[in-house]
C-alpha cells in the first residue's frame, strides 16, 4: 500500500533493535511503547502486551519503547507506516510534523476533567482514524490521555501572568503557540532533555504531565506548579500498520480490538482522575503519596481570571492559526465534531 510519509533516515540504532526483537511468524507482534519510565508504560502498556496479550492469545508480542530502541519521536508513526515494526503508542502530538490537522486531537484548556477530555477525544476519533489511514498507513486502535499537561516552573510564578518573558518548553505546537501568545517564549526541547535545560537556565518552565513530572525528577530543578491545563491532556495513540491489520484473520482483528477497548483504553481513562490527585499530592506534599517521597512544590491553582484569559487567547489567535495550517476540511470536520462538544466553533475557514 502506498503512503504519503516524508521519507527519514532510521537510526542504526534502532534498525539493530529491531533485528535483535522482530518475529516472523504471522501471529507475531513488534509493539513500540511509549516512553518506559512513566506510569503509562510501566501500569498500563508494559502489563497490556505482556501479560493479556501473550497469555490470552496465539499472538508472540515483543515489546521495547521508542526511548529504548533509540527512536526520534517524530519517526515512530513514519516507521510504522513503513512497516519497521507491527503496533506503536506515542503521543499524538509528536506527529504534527507530518500531519498540522492532528493539533486538533488535542485543544489546550478545552476539557478540565477527564470526563470531559474523553468526549472531546471520541468526538475526534473519527477524525484522527482518517488522519492515520491516510499519513502514516495505520489503524487507530486506542486513544488514552496522559494526565493535563501542567506547567513546573524554577522561578515563583503566582499567575498566568508571571509567563511573560519566561522561556517556557511547551508539550506539543499549539501549546507554543498558546505561550507565545500569553507573552512567554515557547522553547522546543525533548522530554529526557528538560531537567537539564532548567539546571543551566536554558528555560524557565516546562509544561507536562504532573506524574511525568514526578517520575523524571522535574521536581529536583523546580519550585512551583501551576496546575493550569496549558498543554491539555498530550493524548497517546495506539496504532497497527494498516497492511498488518488487513493481513491478520477477522477472528484475530476482533479480538485485538476488543482487547486493547476493554483492557488497555477503558481502564486508563477510568484511573486519570486519581492518578492526577496522586501525582499533585506527589509532588506538593498536600495529601499522602503511594509512588514514593512526597515533594513540596508550592501549587498554584490557576483562577478564574487566567482561566478566562487564556482561554480567550486561546480562541481568538491559537485555533485560527491552526485552522490555516491545517486546512477548511478538518476545521470543519472539528467544529461538527469535538466543537460541538466543547461548544467552540473555529472561525478561521482554513486555506
């Protein structure tokens, strides 16, 4: 099947990965993970593919993460679709390189609570489906969140307005655009790079998941965090290379399916509320911590007035310069979709 992927170089690395774990039975299946030393990974993905999968089934599943193998973010969908391995679970966001339209799975500030992320995210899927078939050569199979993408800071902040003329790394592009527009300066750096880009001074705050944040140690090279949503929930696609799925027997796409709904998406969602609270109460101290230490960095929480203002930013510059880059067809199919959900709809017509 044809694709049209922009066409990179693979690591070595990851291509002597690969050799090393690839099976070449028909029930076999590379999975790539998303990154290894979060709570995603290790509670859900980790035990997913290696537990349900391979003891309830003829599949052979052979799992590593794109960190692990040495993968560029940006690469993992691209080597999907290329058939480099079988299934693959990274952040949506990682692929709006080659895809601007998929910025709009996930609209900073749009959901709250998980309840309410999860319907803008089936409202989207139908949308995000297309979006994979298309670019990458894949199904979706899954779309869970990481927790809201909150902001660690090294200096005190006390509001939204305490931004301006920070250096700030943003979670994904319309994030960036979200921070340049409230005055901050948005930083592009890798996850694994952040705690030290704020030990040098390189930035001053970075947005991410309360429990990435937690697990990477942010907590060591920050003071304060501010638990306004600014890089909504960095929702992780599950997705199978499309001429993998169509090779397999219907018996075998029903059950995968099915697995992965019931097994792997639904529990997610149904944990993000607590995992939150448990990762805010990690890092501050303000309630007891199952993950290990409590930390105490100072919790903002943000008020009604840098609710308002962000949003308002967020609606009348952020979404009609996505609507530019991706195009009137998806922003129509967004304000018919996750618009109607989250009440908005996009005034920009796209070009």
């Amino acid at each position: 099947m044809k694709t049209n992927l922009l066409k990179k170089s693979v690591p070595l690395l990851a291509l002597s990965s690969l050799i090393s774990y690839q099976v070449q039975a028909d029930e076999s299946l590379s999975v790539v993970g998303s990154w290894s030393g979060l709570p995603l990974h290790k509670q859900f993905e980790q035990p997913f593919w290696t537990n349900t999968i391979s003891n309830s089934s003829d599949f052979d599943v052979s799992l590593t993460t794109h960190d692990q193998m040495g993968i560029g973010t940006g690469d993992v969908f691209r080597m999907l679709g290329d058939g480099v391995f079988d299934i693959a679970m990274t952040v949506g966001d990682y692929a709006v390189a080659d895809a601007p339209e998929l910025e709009g799975l996930d609209v900073p500030l749009m959901a709250t609570t998980p309840a309410q992320a999860q319907k803008a995210v089936e409202a989207a899927r139908p949308m995000v489906e297309e979006i994979y078939a298309d670019t990458f050569n894949a199904k979706v199979l899954a779309i869970v969140p990481y927790p809201p993408q909150v902001v660690f800071c090294k200096p005190e902040i006390t509001s939204l307005s305490d931004l301006e003329n920070l250096k700030v790394r943003a979670s994904g592009r319309m994030t960036a655009k979200l921070l340049d527009a409230l005055g901050a300066q948005s930083v592009n750096i890798s996850f694994g790079e952040v705690p030290g880009a704020l030990q040098r001074g390189v930035i001053d705050c970075a947005v991410t998941g309360a429990g990435s944040g937690y697990s990477a140690g942010w907590w060591e090279v920050t003071e304060t965090l501010m638990t306004l949503p600014l890089g909504g929930w960095d929702p992780v696609v599950t997705a199978i290379n499309l001429d993998k799925w169509e090779d397999l027997s219907q018996k075998d796409q029903e059950f995968l399916q099915t697995q992965v709904t019931e097994k792997f998406e639904k529990p997610v969602w149904a944990s993000a509320q607590a995992e939150l609270d448990q990762d805010v109460a990690c890092l501050t101290g303000n309630a007891s911590c199952a993950r290990g230490p409590s930390r105490n960095m100072t919790l903002v929480e943000p008020s009604s007035s840098d609710i308002f203002t962000a949003k308002r930013i967020l609606i009348e510059k952020v979404l009609p310069e996505w609507a530019d880059r991706a195009g009137s067809k998806w922003v129509k199919q967004w304000n018919a979709s996750v618009g109607k959900i989250v009440n908005l709809e996009i005034s920009g017509t796209g070009k």
